[in-house]
C-alpha cells in the first residue's frame, strides 16, 4: 500500500504546490479487508472517478504516531501548536487548513472542562495514573495503550468542507467514522444511542468522543478501545455514564486484552501507589494486538477520508519537539 505523503507549502488549503513523493506503507499481514483497501487506494492514486483526487478534495496533514504511546500533556501542546498555526492561517487568507494527529496514549485521566469530579471513584492525590482537566467536553475518560486516539483539527465551513459549522453534525460524523471502522474490520455494528455521544457495540461503548472550537477550527477528538487494559475505567464512572460499560474491539472478538499496563492496578481495578507486585504488570508487546492497531489505522483513516472528503498527507519533516505557544 502507498501513501502520499507532502512536505512542501499548500496553496488555497487543497493542492500542494511541489515536492510531491510516495512511501511505502508495510502491511501487518494480507487479508481480503487490506486488499480491497489496496485496491481502492490504487484506484485513488491513478486518479480514479471512484476514489478521492487532490482536486476533489481538501487536504489534511496527518501526523501518523499510531503505533507510539504518546504523554497526554506533549499531544496536548502539539494540539495547540497546530491550531495556532491553522488560526493564523486563516486569519491570513480566510481559509486555513486542516490536520489529524492520530496516536496511543500513556496511561492518563481526563476532565473535561465542566466535568464532575464525582465521576472519579479514586483519590488523585495517589494515583499513580495522571489526572488532566481540559477544555474539550465532556465527563471523565482514560487513555492508555491499546487505545487509538484520534485529534482532528479541522476548519469547518471552510472552502471545500464538507462538515459545515455545526459541532452537533462534527460529531455525528465522528461517530460515523467509527461505525464504519468496526465494520470494516470485524464485521461489527456499532450504533449510537440516542441522547448520548459515541460509539456502542450492545451495551458497550466502544468509542468516546469530546471536542472543542475556536473559530470553527476543531480540537480534541475520540478515542476507540481496540484492546486496551479495561481495568482503570473501573476507577471512573467513564462520561458520567453509570449504565453503560467501556467495552473494547478485542472484548467483542472474544480475544484476551493483550495490552496489559505496566502501571500498578489493584484487584478492584483502581490505580495504586503500592510497590507489590498484586494486580499483575505483563509486557505490553503483542504481534496480535499490533496487527489489530494496524487494522484499524487504516480503517478509520480511509473511513475519515470518505466521511469528511478529505485527503490525508503524510507530515513531512514538522519537528513536533518544538516547544508549543498556547492559544
């Protein structure tokens, strides 16, 4: 499979201007579901009327961190970086541009910024998992390993958008992004539920969604389960939601959660300060929890790209290291 990737100046937030190339992207394994992707993507490529072309679409940098366990606080500020740099942007030409981080996270708790610390069933005071408030919406959630997060920044009402400024439609599309990810992959329905936000298979929520703008310009974004630890979302009471379990891909596919943390985790599934050994701590490393990381990256991104008619490009050399200026 090839992806374009781009690292030279945008012209009117579509087509990029020169140093266009390819690279290879390597496969985890051959299966039906990559090679109709495969195909599809060639079909793109050779500018087929069936798949997206730079002139049809609006593009979107894509910082590919999928299979790195990012620190929260570090893609917190590349977040802000980036929506700096799109708010100028369009301050400059009325236009800006887009851009999607996707990314595992270090084991880390989140507040949204009306969150009630109710929903925390632990004392942050000794934790060993950290504790952010931000400014998405939201209730309490978890991060870690296994998980795929997803942060698009995206400009909507822009030219050649096809989410308009309307947050309530942003996240139904998000929701959609996701349905058909688990379709894709493993054959699984995943459904909203009225009156609430993200994604479930049965009674699990398999997808967790808060977002914020500034000027129309999106930040924050979901998280889908694929085969994370479960245990810390026992300490929570996960987006306020006391009726309904976290759930993951791996948990419907009948698979034993190869992500284990390496943090402690008593047996009630609350983060311990303990130095024992109770509660387990295995190796994180897996090839089957891998290749199913690796499904899904593909699967929501090609799933992103047809929902929001974008087309993703591959960052170029972007030092993400920099230190941030915050809006």
């Amino acid at each position: 499979m090839r992806i374009d990737v781009f690292d030279g100046p945008m012209l009117d937030g579509c087509c990029p201007t020169s140093h266009w190339h390819q690279t290879s992207i390597a496969t985890s394994r051959i299966s039906r579901v990559r090679q109709r992707r495969q195909w599809r993507q060639a079909a793109r490529l050779h500018g087929d009327a069936s798949g997206f072309t730079c002139q049809a679409a609006r593009a979107c940098r894509l910082y590919d961190l999928h299979d790195q366990t990012i620190p929260y606080q570090q893609a917190w500020d590349w977040q802000h970086r980036e929506l700096q740099r799109i708010l100028a942007e369009k301050a400059d030409d009325g236009q800006g541009s887009d851009a999607l981080f996707i990314m595992q996270h270090q084991p880390v708790y989140t507040l949204g910024t009306g969150s009630s610390e109710g929903h925390l069933l632990f004392d942050p005071t000794s934790s060993t998992i950290p504790l952010y408030r931000t400014e998405r919406g939201g209730e309490v959630t978890y991060h870690g390993p296994g998980q795929l997060v997803i942060y698009p920044l995206l400009h909507l009402g822009a030219p050649k958008s096809q989410v308009p400024k309307d947050l309530h439609l942003y996240m139904r599309s998000l929701e959609e992004v996701v349905i058909r990810a688990l379709s894709e992959v493993s054959g699984l329905r995943g459904e909203r539920v009225e009156g609430l936000t993200g994604v479930w298979v049965g009674q699990h929520k398999l997808a967790a969604i808060g977002v914020r703008a500034k000027q129309w310009v999106t930040y924050h974004g979901l998280a889908v389960n694929i085969c994370p630890d479960l245990r810390p979302f026992a300490a929570i009471v996960p987006c306020g939601i006391s009726d309904r379990p976290v759930g993951s891909v791996a948990q419907q596919l009948g698979r034993p959660h190869p992500r284990t943390l390496s943090v402690q985790i008593d047996e009630a599934g609350f983060p311990s300060e303990s130095s024992g050994t109770e509660g387990g701590t295995l190796a994180m490393e897996d090839d089957e929890g891998n290749q199913l990381l690796q499904e899904y990256r593909y699967a929501l991104l090609e799933a992103f790209e047809a929902v929001f008619g974008l087309k993703l490009m591959l960052a170029g050399s972007m030092d993400l290291s920099l230190e941030p200026k915050h809006c």
